[in-house]
C-alpha cells in the first residue's frame, strides 16, 4: 500500500465504509424495516389471540368429574374468532415477511454489486508495481469469498438483528404485561450472553481473518499452477505441486476446524442457557396458575413469547458470527480500496498536434533502496523518425519503454511527449497516443477479433491489421478465421501467431507513437522481413521505437541506441556503430556467426 500524502483525509473505518453503501440504498431499506416490523408485530399477535382462546376453552372445560353436554354459542363463537384470526395473521405476517426480505436481501445484492464494481474499477487504477509486492490469488480471493462474506452481513445478519430487536422489545412488553416477575426470571440469562458474545466475538473476528488470508494464498498457487500448467507437465511436477497443495487444504480444514470449535461452543451454549431460562418459567409459572394469580392463557402465551425469544438468543450467534465475519471481510477488502495509486493523471486531456519523444536526464530504479535500472538517459527523438535500442538482457531497455507510458515513474529527470513532460496528460490522452507491442504478449480468452478490437478502429482496420501483420495465412488455417476462440492468454496459439495478434492489436488504431518492443523474437526472419515491409509505411509516418535483439531488424532505423548496465553508451546508424567496433558491432558479428552456422547445419 503507498503512503498517503500529507493533510489527505484518513480512510474510512471499516464499519463507516460499510453504511456508506446501504446508504443509496436507505429507501429500499427502509420500506424493508416497515414489512419486518408488519410481520413480527402480526406473529406477536398470534400468541394475545391465543391467550384469549385458551381462557374460553379453560373456562367451559370439564372439571370436578362433570362432563360438558353443551357448550355456550357465545364461547363457541370466540373460538372460531381466534381461529380466523390467527389464519389472517398467518397470511398476512408472511406476505410481509416475503416483502421484507424481497427488500432487504435485494438491497444487500445491489450493495455487492456496488462494491464489486468499485473494486475491480480501484484495482485498474493501481500501477503494475502493486501487482508485483501483491498476489493476485489473494486479490482474487478477496473478491469472491470476502466479497460474499460482506453481503452475508449486509443481507440475512442486518435483517436477523433488526427482527431480533423488534421481537424481543414488543415481546419482552407483553411478557411484563402478564407478569413482570416471571419475566425477569426469564431473563437472568442475558447478561450471561452479553459477556459471551463480547469475548468470543473477538476471538471469531481474528480466526476468520487468518482463514482468508490463508485461503487468498491457496487461490494464489491455484491461479499459477493453472496459468502455468504446460510448465507443470512439461517437468513432470503434478505430484509436488498436488502434495504442496494437499498441505495448504489441510492447514486451511484445520484454521476452519479452529472456528468451528469457538462457533460449534457458541450455540450449544445459547441453547442451554434459554432452555434453562424455560425450565424457571415453567417451574415458576406453573406455581401461579395453581395458586390463580395468572390465567392458563396468560401461561400459554408467556410460554409462546419466550419462545419467541429463545430463537433470538439463538441467532444472536449466528448473527455476531456473521457480523464478524463481514468486518473482517471488509477490511481485508478495505486495504484494497485504500491503497492510493501511485501514478496519477495530469489535466491535460489532449496532446499537442506536433512534436516527438525527449528522454531528459532520466534515471530509475524499482525501490529507493534498489539498483539503478537506468542511469542518466539523455535521448531525443524526432516526430517521425524511427529510433532502434539495443543492449544485451537485463539493460533497462522495457524499462525504458514503461516510463513513456507512466507503467513507472522517472526516479530522476523527466520524459517528455511532445514537448510536455508525461505527468502533465491524463493517462487515458497518454495511452491512448501510443500503440504498445509488449515484450511479454498477453491475449484474453475471447476471439481472435476482440483481441485485436483492443486496440480501437473499425471493422475493416481490424482485417487490414491482421494482414500487416501476417496473420492471413493463420487465418485460412483456423476454424472459424478471426472469429476464433484463442483460449485463455492466447494457449492455442503459438508465440509467433501470438506476437503477430499483439502487433494488430497495436496496428489498428493507428497510433501516433508505436513502440515495437522485441516484437519479433518469435517469428522467423522471412516473416519478420514481410511485416516490417508491411509496415513501413506505417513506420515512416510516425515516431517509432524499436527494440530488438536482432540486428537485421534494426538495420533500417534512423538512429540506433545501445545500452550497456542502464546507460547509454553509443548511438548511430548501423554503418557508423559498426565501424566504431564497439558492442553493436561485437554484436553484430556474434549474430552473423550465428547465422553462418545454422545455413551449415
């Protein structure tokens, strides 16, 4: 997570980053908390109903061994009241109780898919150093599983307190009603309950944090044994990587195991002591419908409201336990939402008509503690002319590439994009200037048409890319030409086709800068001949910065670039380098050797 700059605002707290989205929401919630409120107040009825109906039944009751031969029209009459009334209860209380969850398990859904989107949406504006200190099985896991335990607590947790709440005051007056003493007896338990849920709700709220963490580095070895799995096969290493997956399993069943023995004592526990506060209430209320100072219906409905209120007792664990489990959860996806990205915007949303590339007294390195990557780069380029950079591995020559584009920042010295300094675009009027080839080719798992519809353009620029770009003979040969499924990263292509499909991809929305870096390393050089044939028109219109390890591909540049160790250390044309005999020409020499030898052979 970066730092956050001095006199910025404190990020929220987990618990006001929760509110914050059911606050869009109050109105749905709202009108949610009325049908709960409706459909507890109609089930709390049923008992006073019955109170009534239990009275009249004892009342003509036969008694002292005599036999009723009639019963009174008007008892009767009572009776069949109740009952109509309790079958109207029913309906009604549970037309509500469909209402209130309609209400409020939606509103608990449309809050996650708020949070969704503003997750996904943060972690596309973080820089590529973050996914580099961070595990992308983690974040993934934080998206799914902590995602669903956040909703759990926005949805049945919220609505489970609120009913509980409303059950146990409206329950809780009528029981005073009927008789205060009995009611306090009823409830010696909960202040037993109070110390419990306060000591335990700590203990589930660490647990299950460890669980998560746990599990976002199980996602993690998945995710890599899954993106990498010809490398697994390719070394045989199923066996290993199923062994070490087998340990994390059962470190994670045993920190599950963990909670469980907290949960599993939790409600057992609420569950003894209402059954206990039951047995006082019969005990003692029995002795008062002996003695007469409460009816059998009075009995009957205290009997009915405490049970009422023992599945709130009950609940009130799985309800902390949830409520714990979703804080936990929101702020391991609040550390996500608060981690600031570190390259930001400028205000500029337009780049000057004219001008090229000025690289002025750049250096750079990954950390402040760190190598330098590049030292004290002082290159100009031209608009439209075609610069080539060369350099043994491990140079500085990508890393150069990624400071055009802001995927790092200048740790010294600044880049500039027609004449003004790269901080000051929008990143969006930066990148969007630039058609970019990586190094490393990534394709998405959709057709080979979205893949190269990346890049912009219309219908008819995305044919006459792939032709550049030497993809017309591939196309013949797949199944269904560029409406091809390619597979996930492009698996059913080879390198090749792959570096072609990124080149139409850059090709297609006719970029004012292109960046070429190492563009060509695996496609042969009678293919890499035609495409730079296909695209030098292309080439000569605009800037161009070309990295390669080939010379024959750099041969034709207006100026070529060496690096040596992050530095410049020559500069030319290819005739002028190779009569210096310095390292281009060492290196030319070691490819044309190269060359010789393979013809041989």
């Amino acid at each position: 997570m970066s730092s956050r700059p001095p006199g910025a605002p404190a990020p929220p707290s987990n618990f006001q980053r929760a509110v914050s989205y059911l606050t869009p929401y109050r109105g749905k919630l709202l009108a949610g908390t009325v049908a709960l409120v409706g459909a507890n107040l109609f089930s709390l009825a049923q008992p006073w109903v019955m109170r009534r109906a239990v009275d009249t039944v004892a009342k003509w009751a036969p008694h002292e061994g005599r036999l009723l031969t009639t019963l009174d029209p008007q008892a009767l009459q009572g009776i069949q009241s109740a009952a109509m009334w309790i079958v109207g209860l029913s309906l009604v209380g549970g037309l509500m109780r469909y209402t209130m969850r309609f209400l409020m398990i939606g509103a608990s859904r449309d809050c996650e898919r708020d949070l969704r989107a503003d997750y996904f949406s943060h972690l596309l504006t973080l820089s590529p150093a973050y996914y580099q200190r961070n595990r992308v099985g983690d974040l993934m896991s934080r998206a799914t599983n902590d995602l669903g335990s956040v909703r759990m607590m926005w949805g049945p947790a919220l609505m489970q307190s609120m009913q509980t709440l409303v059950n146990f005051a409206v329950a809780l007056t009528l029981m005073l009603r009927i008789d205060a003493k009995l009611t306090l007896l009823a409830l010696i338990p909960m202040p037993i309950l109070s110390v419990v849920m306060a000591r335990v709700g700590g203990l589930i709220h660490r647990r299950y944090e460890e669980i998560q963490d746990h599990l976002g580095r199980m996602s993690t070895r998945v995710q890599e044994n899954l993106a990498g799995v010809r490398v697994v096969k390719a070394y045989a290493r199923e066996k290993s990587e199923m062994d070490a997956f087998a340990a994390a399993n059962a470190e994670y069943v045993k920190k599950n195991l963990s909670l469980i023995k907290i949960t599993g004592f939790f409600y057992p526990l609420f569950g003894l002591l209402s059954g206990a506060g039951g047995a006082v209430v019969l005990w003692v209320g029995g002795h008062e419908v002996l003695s007469g100072k409460i009816t059998i219906g009075s009995f009957v409905a205290f009997n009915a409201y405490l049970m009422m209120l023992a599945w709130p007792m009950m609940a009130a664990g799985w309800v902390v336990n949830l409520f714990q489990r979703g804080m936990a959860s929101m702020h391991r996806m609040g550390t996500v939402l608060d981690s600031d990205p570190e390259i930001l915007g400028g205000s500029e949303d337009e780049l000057p008509a004219r001008g090229g590339l000025h690289f002025k007294g750049v250096s750079f390195r990954f950390t402040p503690e760190g190598p330098w990557a590049l030292r004290d780069i002082e290159l100009e380029i031209p608009e439209g002319r075609t610069v080539a950079i060369v350099g043994p591995t491990g140079c500085g020559k990508t890393t150069l590439l990624g400071l055009l584009l802001r995927l790092h920042e200048t740790t010294e010295g600044q880049v500039l994009v027609a004449g003004r300094d790269v901080r000051d675009y929008s990143l969006g009027a930066l990148r969007r200037s630039f058609g970019w080839v990586p190094q490393d080719t990534f394709l998405f798992s959709e057709t080979l048409r979205e893949n190269v519809r990346l890049g912009g353009g219309s219908e008819d620029g995305i044919a006459e890319a792939a032709r550049m770009a030497e993809l017309t003979a591939d196309l013949e040969v797949f199944p269904r030409g560029l409406e091809t499924v390619i597979g996930e990263r492009g698996i059913t292509l080879s390198g090749g086709q792959k570096q072609r499909a990124t080149l139409a991809r850059a090709l297609v929305r006719h970029p004012r800068f292109l960046v070429l870096d190492d563009a060509f390393s695996s496609v042969d050089t009678g293919t890499e001949e035609a495409i730079l044939r296909n695209i030098e028109p292309i080439m000569r219109g605009r800037t161009t910065l070309l990295v390669s390890h080939r010379v024959s591909t750099v041969r034709g540049a207006d100026l070529i670039v060496v690096l040596e160790e992050g530095r410049i250390v020559e500069r030319g044309t290819h005739n002028q380098l190779l009569e210096s005999g310095g390292l281009y020409a060492r290196l030319a020499r070691r490819q044309q050797l190269m060359e010789e030898l393979e013809t041989e052979s």
